[in-house]
C-alpha cells in the first residue's frame, strides 16, 4: 500500500537538493551580474525566480488539488499518471528533435557575424515556443 508520508531520509535529500539549486542559482546569478553584459545578472535572477515560484505553484497545486491540476503541472512535478508522463516526455522528445537544426541555424547565423545576445535570446524562446506547442498538440490529441 502506498503512503503520500515521506521518511526522514526523503525529506532530507529533498531539502539537500533545493538548497543546492539555490546556492547554484544565487553562484551563477552573481557570477553573471559581475561578468555578463549589461544587467544579464539581474534578468537572470528574475527569470529564476519566476521559474521557481512557478514550480512551486504547479508543485502545490498537483499535491493539494490534483483534480484540478493541469496534465503539465502533474507531469512537471512527477505527481501524474502514465499519461501525464507520456505527454511530457513526448513534448520534450520533440524540443530535443527541433534542438539541434535550431542550435545549428543561430551558430551559422552568429559565424556570420550576428549579433550574439538576439539570437541566443531567440533560440531560447523558439524553444520554449516549440515546447509550448508540442505540449499542447499533444495533450490534444490524447
């Protein structure tokens, strides 16, 4: 029989693990406001500190409310069914595909003189633009 109670030795490696991503951002944010151009520190402290309360959301909602979670909020936090997983992981399979003709379009782009910060911005939403849709597309026709 299953139990939702997690031992001693979970909870500890639960809060090793945040702990460590947060020394981990806070290292590479610090790092970026001292060396990266113009306030890219400061862009990546917001956008890691959406990205964590967002998956802090997700994670209350699926564990409090898992009937009205979303398929992603459930497959994001690893509190879904076989399905939720399917969909996730084929939505990722598909950023994987679409990776590598994207990653190679923004090097030939920068080889030729592109400005760097535009087209590494632009990769990174058009990847998240083809997880968005993939995700979707998906879950739509499951």
């Amino acid at each position: 029989m299953s139990t939702n109670n997690l031992s001693a030795k979970h909870v500890a490696v639960i809060v090793t693990a945040a702990l460590l991503t947060i020394a981990g951002i806070v290292t590479l944010g610090m790092f970026l406001r001292e060396h990266g151009p113009g306030n890219m520190g400061n862009g990546f402290f917001a956008g890691a500190g959406l990205g964590i309360a967002a998956l802090a959301i997700a994670w209350w909602r699926a564990v409090r409310h898992p009937g009205s979670a979303t398929t992603l909020e459930r497959g994001w936090t690893m509190t879904g069914d076989e399905r939720d997983d399917a969909v996730l992981t084929r939505a990722l399979a598909v950023v994987g595909i679409c990776a590598v003709p994207m990653v190679a379009a923004a090097t030939i782009i920068l080889s030729v003189g592109g400005p760097l910060e535009p087209v590494l911005a632009m990769t990174n939403f058009a990847l998240i633009a083809v997880f968005a849709v993939a995700f979707a597309v998906i879950n739509r026709r499951n």
